[in-house]
C-alpha cells in the first residue's frame, strides 16, 4: 500500500524554525512528512527522527533516503521520552529545535490491522508500538468497569456515558474486532447523530491514550525540555485533541526557562482543513528556551 501522510502545519512551524541552524529533535517521526520540509528548506539543518513505529521509521527512510546518505537524517527506534540518551550516543548534549506532532499516522489509521480506525474492521491493538505487550484488546477486555469509566471520562473526555459504556463494554465481552467494539457502543451511545463527529471518536481516543501511555509520556519528556534546547532554541507542538492542548499550555506557561512565542495555538487555515481532515482539530504551540 502506498501511504501518503501530509504533515499538519507545516509552513506554519517551518514560519517558527527557518532561522534556526543545527540539530532538530524530531520527536515523531512518523512518514517523515515534517523531517522532509525541515531538512530541504533549512540548508545545513540536521535531524534526529524518532519514532516507535517500526513500519513508519521504514517509511521515513525510504522518504529521507537523501538526506539519511547525506548525514543529515538520524532515525532511530525509540520513544521520545528517552531522547536524551539517543541524542547523548550521537554526541549531542542540546539541540537547537524540538519538534512534537503528537497523535495518529495516517498510515496507522490506514493499516486496518493496527486497530486504530473505527471505520476499518482489524483487531483491537492500537499499540504504537509492537514490541509493547499491552493491546486495546487487553483494555476492553480485561480492564474493570471502574477503571474502563474513568478513561472514558477522562481520556475521552466523554462526560455523559462514560459509565454506561463502560457497562455495555464489560457485558458485552469478548470483544475481538474494532468493528465489534463500534456495534457495542452504537448500542451504549443514545445519542449518535452529532454533526462533525463519529460516535465511537471519543472512547477510541481514550483506548488508544491509555494503551500508549499518551498523556504520562508527554509529560515526561515535557519536563525534560529545559534541559535539551540550548538557550534561543525552539520547541514546537502539534496537538490533536485539548487533553494534549492543555498539557502543553501549562507546561509552557509556568516553566520559567522557557518563553512562549504563541499567545493563542495557531490552527490550520479552511484550505488546508478541507485538503487533509486530519487537520481538523489540530493546534500548535511554540516556546523559546530563555
Ligand atoms: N510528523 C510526522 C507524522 C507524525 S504522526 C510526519 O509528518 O510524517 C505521530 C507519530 O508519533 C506516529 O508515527 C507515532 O508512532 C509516533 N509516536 C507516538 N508516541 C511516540 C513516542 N512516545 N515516541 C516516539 N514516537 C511516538
């Protein structure tokens, strides 16, 4: 399958990054969407690109292959909560740019067999990454009612039904396939007609938060920015939904070393919403290093 991903804000980061020289912290990778556009419009820009995604790393080098033969592409496996220690064995102590473009791969929403898409029948895995042993099978299926209420509340950020799906979900066990997991919770949602979005959006997402530890990982590699951006450096988030938004928001808000450069998260214009839906909720924030 030929998967295109069309990176998300990106003249709007390149706006942020352009008279940046030095080395770039890719912290997702993914299809190299945003690697490509920094490393052919900075001249002399070098990135590190991680991701967790064997399949997307594989496709990033095939997209970079240039630039990987050049020296001027790194990508490697690995979680951007360990990037210190990556960027450490390449002999970087700081970087000069941090790159965030947090949530899905259109690849992974593609590929029915990651489990991620409500609208393509695969089975419920959702792992980001493969060699990680907990699945959204392991979620639905084995996560007691409390606990699968309180993601749904709080990852999903589904303030009505959390605890009736999360009844229909234990009753209705097992539950093998996205598509099964989609027909339990038309049954568990009364109200399915909301005019931009699927019903199942909500408790997909909040699966899919909990089986990637999503919300935990940011947090730790957020405090470790200070550390990593060399004064006058730049760090750039893309976030797709407000657990994210608002993650960030405070982080750069109340962390003294770094100096936020947006005000307000800057959103996609109509044109690039209505060319890529993946767009649709998107918001970025930047901070400078002080
Ligand atoms: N900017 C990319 C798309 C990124 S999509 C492009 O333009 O092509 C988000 C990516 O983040 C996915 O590939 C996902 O596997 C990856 N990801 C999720 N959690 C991660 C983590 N903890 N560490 C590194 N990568 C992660």
């Amino acid at each position: 399958m030929n998967v295109v991903h069309v990176p998300v804000l990106v003249e709007e980061v390149l706006e942020f990054f352009k008279h940046i020289e030095g080395v770039f912290l890719d912290c997702t990778v993914g299809l190299g969407g945003h690697a490509e556009a920094i490393l052919s419009r900075i001249p002399n820009s070098v990135v590190v690109g991680l991701d967790v995604d064997e399949e997307a790393l594989d496709l990033a080098n095939k997209r970079l292959e240039r630039f990987v033969f050049a020296g001027r592409a790194k990508l490697f496996k690995s979680s951007y909560v360990d990037a210190a220690k990556v960027l450490k064995e390449l002999g970087f102590d700081r970087v000069d740019a941090i790159l965030m473009d947090l949530g899905v791969s259109s690849m992974q929403l593609e590929r029915a067999e990651r489990g991620f898409s409500f609208n393509r029948d695969g089975p419920l895995d959702m792992r980001m990454d493969k060699q990680q042993t907990l699945t959204a099978y392991d979620v639905v299926n084995s996560w007691d009612e409390e606990n699968l209420s309180r993601i749904i509340f709080e990852y999903g950020e589904e303030k009505r039904y959390a605890r009736r799906i999360a009844r229909f979900i234990v009753r209705n066990r097992p539950i093998h396939t996205t598509k099964q997991l989609v027909e339990v919770l038309a049954r568990a949602i009364p109200n399915k007609h909301s005019r931009n979005r699927h019903f199942a959006t909500k408790v997909f997402q909040a699966i899919r938060i909990a089986v990637n530890s999503e919300l935990e990982n940011l947090k730790r590699f957020l405090a470790q920015v200070p550390e990593l951006l060399r004064p006058g450096g730049r760090i750039a988030i893309v976030s797709f939904h407000s657990l994210e938004d608002r993650i960030v928001k405070e982080f750069f808000r109340n962390e003294p070393r770094l100096k936020q450069l947006t005000k307000k998260p800057i959103r996609p214009n109509e044109s690039e919403i209505s060319s890529n839906p993946r767009a649709r909720s998107a918001k970025l924030r930047v901070a400078e290093r002080v």
